[in-house]
C-alpha cells in the first residue's frame, strides 16, 4: 500500500498554500476568489487531469502505444444545495497516429487504471471521450 502526505496552510484572507516536497501550489480558499491560484474544485479537476496524463504516459509502453502529445479538457457541474460535484467530464485528445482501436484500447487502459479516476467515478458520474488530434 503506498501513502501519500500533503500540508496546507491559510497564509490570509486571500488564499493558502500547499506544499508536498519542494513542490507548491496556490490555493484560492478566499471568499472573494482568486484569478492567480486553484480553487478545490479546480484542483479536483487538475489531480483528474495529472491522473489520466499520467495513465496515458504509463499505458503506452506497455501497449507499444506511439503518441506526440496529450491534452485534456475538463468541465464538472456543481449543485449548491447540498453543495456537491454532480457530474465531470472530460475530453482526452491524443497526438498519434495509431489506429481508433489502438486509441481506444488506451483510453480502456487510462479509465482502469487510474487512481483518482477510480476514486472520483466511484462518487460522481465520471464521463468522457478520447480523440485524436488534428
């Protein structure tokens, strides 16, 4: 079992800060909003993306998988009363020249085996497509 650890702190009114190494990340945890950091939804949806890039660069290897690049887009949908995550969705778009089955044995691949995209599916419909670029 592996374990992971992070701390955060409110460093003002305006936000706090994660830190997890030498790594760190701004978050907007103000009440006004902040342009210049990640609010949790936002990075909720950012540990989905790294997630599924992530699939993408472990998957192909082992698939003899040939890619250029991988973008994704993400939307989710929120309710405000309870406040809550109603639905995410996603479209993975991969630079290749693979064939659409080869394409979609990856993204099989990246929904199976990814850590937080299990987990978030297991609480939110989780919804997506893979195409290719261009």
């Amino acid at each position: 079992m592996l374990e992971y650890a992070l701390s955060a702190a409110r460093r003002d009114a305006s936000g706090s800060l994660a830190v997890v190494r030498d790594a760190t990340v701004e978050l907007d945890t103000s009440l006004a909003g902040r342009v210049d950091a990640l609010n949790p939804v936002e990075l909720l949806l950012a540990a989905l993306a790294a997630c599924m890039i992530k699939g993408v660069e472990r998957s192909a290897p082992m698939l003899g998988f040939v890619f250029r690049s991988v973008d994704i887009r993400l939307h989710a949908a929120r309710q405000d009363a309870p406040p809550k995550l109603l639905n995410i969705g996603y479209s993975l778009t991969i630079d290749t020249d693979e064939p659409d089955r080869r394409l979609q044995l990856l993204h099989t691949n990246v929904r199976k085996y990814g850590t937080i995209s299990n987990t978030l599916a297991a609480a939110v419909t989780l919804t997506g497509t893979v195409g290719r670029k261009g």
